[in-house]
C-alpha cells in the first residue's frame, strides 16, 4: 500500500517498502499522526505539531527523530534553528505491505495499525469537507470536488492495471501543470495553504482519496 506521500497500491513496486523494523517503528498511533499532518498540510516542527495534535513538544520530538532514524520524515534545509527544526515527508512517501513484511506477525501487525489509521486520517478529512467546505469554500469550490463510488468485476491483474493507470494519469496532470507553471504542491519552501485561509482562486491543499478493493465480507 502507498500513496505520493503515504502508502502504495498493489499495482506499484514493493522495493522501497519500509522493512520490517521501520514499519514496527512506524506502528505507534503518534508517529502515524505525526507522519498524516506532514503529508497532509508539508513541514512543521515539534512545536506546531504538538499545538495540532494536542500533546508536548517534548512527545513529538522524540517521535519526530525516531521517523527520522528510519528515513520516514527528513529534516527541511536552510530552514530554522538548532532549537527549531522544521520536518517533512522523505521523498518518495512511504510504502507497506511488502511480502516479506506480510510474511510475519509482526509484519502483519504493523501493516494494519498503520492502514488502520490511515483510513481513520482519511475519513476525518472527508468528514470535515462534507460538513464544513461549503461553508468555508462556498459552492464553486464544493462542486469542483468530486466523490465517487464505482463498482467492476474485475481480475486481480485488471484491478492492478487499474491502480497503475490511476497513478499514472496523476502524474501526467502534475507535469501537464508543471509544465504550465501552476503546480508547486511539491516545492521544499512553499507555504501550504488549506481551505480556511485561502482566496477565492487561488490554488488550496488537496487530498485525494482513492480507493479500489476487493469487497470481503460474504466471501466463502
């Protein structure tokens, strides 16, 4: 599992999946916070991330340099102090569920912890647009939005080109627009900006949810 900044679908390839001692250093409830805020809204420090998340900046520093032992998180260059560093995604995000993780208890542990709240992190954001965007973005923005629920019967081979086309057509779009000088989500010294603080056109953080399974329960 994988996304540009948190897990890979099965369509990517499990060579740079976290091993197995970092997906277990990875599989804390804090550290899996910690990493969501990065992703979700870029860089902060300790500090920020202990106001956001409602614990000490002492918690969220020692679990900050944990991530950062196992190449989860990296440090932002040429920005803030030895007292006030600043933290974002490693490049490249974060992969889980290799075999050979899955191969293991604990492997499998870790897997789900981490997917587990992933999801949750995903429900609270849509949860927050259904019942704040119109309000904060007003009615264009929520009509540009799209949730979408599709059902195929599918090979698991059909299921994995369809993963890959899906990420491919993602990365065709951001250097359609790189190209065009309207995308910077990725620039190392950009400022986020989220729904409640931006104009009326201007570019906002995005987050995209796209999810394609197999359906489980019934199965013999």
């Amino acid at each position: 599992m994988a996304t540009e900044d948190k897990p890979a679908p099965v369509s990517h390839s499990y060579e740079d999946a976290l091993s197995l001692e970092a997906l277990r250093a990875l599989a804390h409830p804090l550290r899996v916070h910690i990493m969501n805020e990065l992703s979700d809204f870029g860089s902060m420090t300790a500090s920020g991330l202990a106001e956001r998340l409602g614990e000490s900046s002492g918690a969220t520093s020692y679990h900050l340099r944990q991530l950062a032992k196992h190449g989860i998180i990296v440090e932002v260059e040429g920005k803030g102090s030895a007292r006030e560093r600043w933290w974002k995604m490693a490049p490249g995000g974060v992969t889980i569920g290799s075999p050979e993780t899955l191969g293991t208890p604990a492997g499998r542990e870790a897997t789900e912890l981490i997917s587990r709240e992933w999801q949750q992190n995903n429900e609270r954001r849509l949860t927050a647009f259904l019942r704040y965007g119109l309000d904060v973005m007003g009615t264009e923005w929520s009509q540009a939005a799209t949730l979408s629920t599709s059902h195929l019967q599918l090979t698991k081979d059909q299921l994995a080109e369809f993963g890959r086309e899906y990420y491919a057509m993602a990365e065709r779009l951001k250097e359609k627009w790189r190209e065009a000088g309207e995308f910077t989500a990725n620039d190392d010294d950009i400022d986020v900006v989220t729904a409640s603080e931006a104009g009326p056109d201007g570019p906002v953080r995005v987050q995209v949810q796209f999810n394609a399974f197999p359906l489980i329960e019934g199965a013999s």
